[in-house]
C-alpha cells in the first residue's frame, strides 16, 4: 500500500501541528512561570509596604502622645506662674471690669484695668 501524495502531506502537516502544539504548551509554561514570579513578588513588595505602613502609625500614635504631653506641660508651666501670684489675668480682670460697669474697659490693657479696679 502505497500512500498518496495528499497522504504524505496530511501526515507531514500533522507532525508539524503537533510541534506547533509542543512549542505553544512550552510557552504556556513558561508565560505561567513568569506571571507566578511576578505574583510572588507583588506579594512580597505589598507585605514590606503593610510593615512599613504599620511602623508609620506607631511612630504616628508615639509623636502625637509626645506633642499632647509636651502641651500639658507647656499649658501647666504657662498657667502656674498666675495661679501662684495671685494675680488676676487681664480676662479675670476685664470680667471683673464689666460686672462692675466700669465705662472704656475693653479698650485697658491690664495695668490701666487693675487702676480703675483700685487693685494696683
């Protein structure tokens, strides 16, 4: 049995199908290689990115505890040095001013309040 030209050719175009399908799932492997590296390495680049997020919100939460601190002492030292006088403060004093009806008190500064208050 002899085979025929067209025979021939059908055969020879299959081997060539099956190289060409060879080569396609090779490539196939090779593509999903290349996109498994690429997936790997997002994921690693998004967990240094989650810790270094994490790190910025300690440091975040640690200077906002430290500048609240700083404020109360800042706020404490400030108020102390009035408290401890005895002296009032130009609002206690401009209060005091207007409860009394003294006339112009919101143009004294403190030193003209205590006069006309008879404190000074």
């Amino acid at each position: 049995m002899a085979k025929s030209k067209a025979e021939k050719a059908a055969e020879s175009a299959l081997d060539a199908a099956r190289v060409a399908v060879g080569e396609a799932e090779h490539a196939v492997k090779k593509l999903d290689k290349k996109t498994r590296r690429q997936a790997e390495d997002l994921a690693d680049r998004l967990q240094v990115a989650a810790k270094d997020a994490q790190k910025a919100i300690r440091r975040a939460k640690k200077t906002a505890a430290e500048a609240r601190t700083s404020a109360k002492q800042i706020a404490e030292h400030v108020a102390a040095p009035a408290a401890s006088t005895g002296i009032p403060t130009f609002r206690e004093l401009r209060d005091r001013a207007k409860s009394r009806g003294i006339q112009g008190y919101s143009r004294m500064n403190k030193a003209q309040l205590l006069h006309a208050l008879g404190e000074g």
